[in-house]
C-alpha cells in the first residue's frame, strides 16, 4: 500500500489508534462495563496495564505511519496506567509531530503527572477531562471520584502549554450547571463539548418513546444508593454538542421517564445478553438498510485492548469484554493468538489474519454464519437498528 502524498510503501492502511492502555479505573460509573451499576466489579477485570515494551514491540515503522493516538479506555481510565507518561514520551520520540489525545475522569494520578503530560502533548493533540457537572454534582454519575482531585488536575494541566478539552455528559441532576461550564470554560480557554448519556435507552425513536431511571450501587454492600436520569426536558444546544455515534445527541428529548422497581441490592448481579437467535430478524434486511456509518472504518482507525489484542472497535472490544454471544462466536471461528504482536509478528500481519479480512466484512454484508447475520453490535452502535 502507497501513501499518495508522499509516494511512500505504507506497512498497514492504519492511520489511528484508539487504545485501552489499562483496565484500571478509580471511579465506579454506573454504565461503565467494569461494573455492574457502580456496584460490584465485572469478573473479567484483570487489574493489568500495557508498558512501554509494548510500544516498542509495535515497532517504529508501524508507529512512524500512525497520525493520531487516542488513550480512552471502555473500562479503565488510562491515568491509572503508571508509564502513562513514559509511553508518551516515547511515541512523541518516535513521531515528534503525532497528535496524542487522552481521555481521563481528571480524578486519578498527581498534578506533577498531568504538568508532564501538557509539556508532552502541548499543542499537538489534548487532554480531555470527563467531568460530568460540578463539585456538587460530578460524583452522582462519576462515583468515587474526587473534586478536589479534579480541579488540582485541571488547574495543573491549565498551567502548562498543553491543550484542554471538557467531556460533560448531560443528565437531569446537572443540567442546569451548562451556564456555569460554558462561563469557566471561556475563562480557561478550554474546549467544552456536551453529551447524552448512554444505559437509558427503551424504544427512543418511536412513537411512544420512554425510557428508565438507572440505578446506582454501593461497591461494597451492594445496596441501592439512587437512581439517575436522562435530561428529557431540554435539548443540548447545537453548538456546544459533542459528536456522538449511535445517533446520540437528541435520542432522550420529549421521552416519557418510566420508574423501574429497581433491586435494593445487586451483590449477586450479572449481565443477560439476548439471545442470538433474538436477532434473526437482521436476515429480512439488506446491508444498505442499515445506514452504517463506522467510524473506525472511516478513520482507519484500530483499536487495541488492554491485553494487547487488535480489534475492530471500541465498541467490539466492550462487547468481547462483557461476554456477548455473537462477539464470542465470532472470535471462536478464529485463532485469537494471531491477534497479538510479537517480536516476529507484526501489525501488518495481524491485520491479515481471518478476523479482519473475513469476519468482519461478512458482519457488514450480512453473510455471518450465524442466526443474525450481520453483527448487531455494529448496526446498534453505528447503523440504524430497525423496527421489527
């Protein structure tokens, strides 16, 4: 493969990383896959990192072609990784004009950390903070983290020449501090970008849209602390409004909330998936029905999980985490070994392993051998899933 501006032979047709360095993680989010509701932790977490003989392993003509390197877990915060700034240092050595982008709740690591982190990164690339309202509210919906923590971070990161961006994500309790974030964010010169929350979701779209409160539990006992709900009253403003897959942005406006008898304790609590059969459905559809508009494809982007496993997509890579049955009977078709660089497997060679050049493309023209057909995954998260 050649690259057109520069005429050169490209090792892959990689352009971006999105990477889960960690699945480690100071806070308890209540829709976050590591846990169950902010309760108790999935038994899938590890508790592990990628080092920087990782990068290494990569390989710096891999690395030489990447243009952007986005540290955002689905799971773990990548602030919890402890080489977190070692790496960076790194990648910036290797490609001094890459854009770098982490993405943390704020609330993990010291200030001399994220100093370090506004030197490296500086204007080529951003730290995003994902702080969900005020010192008030940030904890309802970003348990466990700690304001205090937050602000001595972002004042530490202000203080260097580092970029930074500000993820708020929408819900009823903090709405009405979107005046306030907009005042600071202008004093700081901050990027502040507003988000609907995902987990709420029950027939939004339809005529009788409604959806549900979520419950919020105690790590510890289990028991039921609160419960949060979606902003349905007011829509976020356009110019402020974060790009969001899935059709996010409006998806809750003028929806009926609907209060769920919720368990007064989750101690024992797991995830029931449908099952695959429940999706059979997708076979009465042609590919084009379903409006795809992935992100990874068009931004050739890859993802790499905490493990050092290559994978499609953020979304797949939660979805394998969390034990899905068609995700799992996908990589069952496979041999999963094949996906993990090594000294004498490169990324070049992963990408033309089964997985990528059969599966995934039969996921998208509807020919899986399954009941489905099409990876539902990849029509829910970035298509149109269909009324049936």
């Amino acid at each position: 493969m050649y690259d057109l501006l520069s005429g050169q032979q490209l090792e892959t047709p990689i352009r971006m990383v999105h990477i889960e360095v960690t699945d480690k993680c100071n806070s308890e989010c209540p829709v976050c896959p590591r846990n169950f509701n902010g309760g108790q932790v999935h038994p899938n977490i590890k508790n592990i990192q990628l080092g920087l003989d990782y990068f290494k392993l990569l390989g710096e003509d891999f690395m030489k072609e990447i243009v952007q390197w986005q540290f955002c877990g689905t799971r773990g915060d990548p602030m919890a990784n402890t080489e977190i700034v070692e790496i960076c240092k790194y990648i910036r050595s290797v490609s001094p004009w890459v854009k770098i982008i982490i993405r943390s709740n704020g609330g993990i690591g010291g200030v001399e950390r994220y100093k370090e982190l506004s030197e490296i990164i500086g204007s080529r690339g951003f730290f995003v903070f994902s702080v969900d309202g005020w010192e008030d509210t940030n904890h309802i919906y970003r348990k466990n983290v700690r304001w205090d923590k937050v602000r001595a971070n972002m004042d530490a990161y202000l203080s260097g020449p580092g970029i930074m961006h500000w993820d708020f994500i929408v819900f009823k309790h903090n709405h009405h501090q979107i005046p306030q974030a907009i005042e600071f964010a202008k004093k700081n010169n901050i990027h502040l970008e507003l988000k609907e929350p995902f987990g709420f979701e029950r027939n939004v779209g339809s005529d009788k849209a409604f959806v549900t409160d979520l419950p919020v539990y105690d790590r510890k006992t289990g028991d039921l602390l609160y419960v949060i709900e979606p902003e349905t009253d007011n829509e976020i403003p356009n110019f402020i409004h974060g790009y969001q897959p899935g059709r996010m942005g409006t998806k809750y406006l003028g929806a009926k909330i609907e209060k769920i008898n919720h368990a007064q304790n989750n101690k024992n609590q797991g995830k029931a998936f449908p099952a695959l059969t429940d999706y059979s459905f997708l076979r009465n559809y042609k590919p084009s029905d379903f409006e795809y508009k992935c992100e990874a494809i068009e931004r050739s982007e890859l993802f790499i999980d905490c493990d050092g496993m290559f994978i499609p997509c953020c979304f797949i890579a939660s979805a394998q985490f969390m034990g899905e049955p068609q995700i799992l009977d996908m990589y069952s078709k496979v041999d999963k070994t094949k996906l993990f660089p090594t000294e004498t497997w490169r990324p070049a060679d992963i990408l033309q392993t089964e997985f990528f050049t059969k599966i995934m493309p039969d996921a998208f023209d509807g020919k899986l051998d399954d009941a489905a057909g099409s990876c539902h995954t990849c029509v829910n998260m970035c298509g149109k899933m269909p009324d049936h």
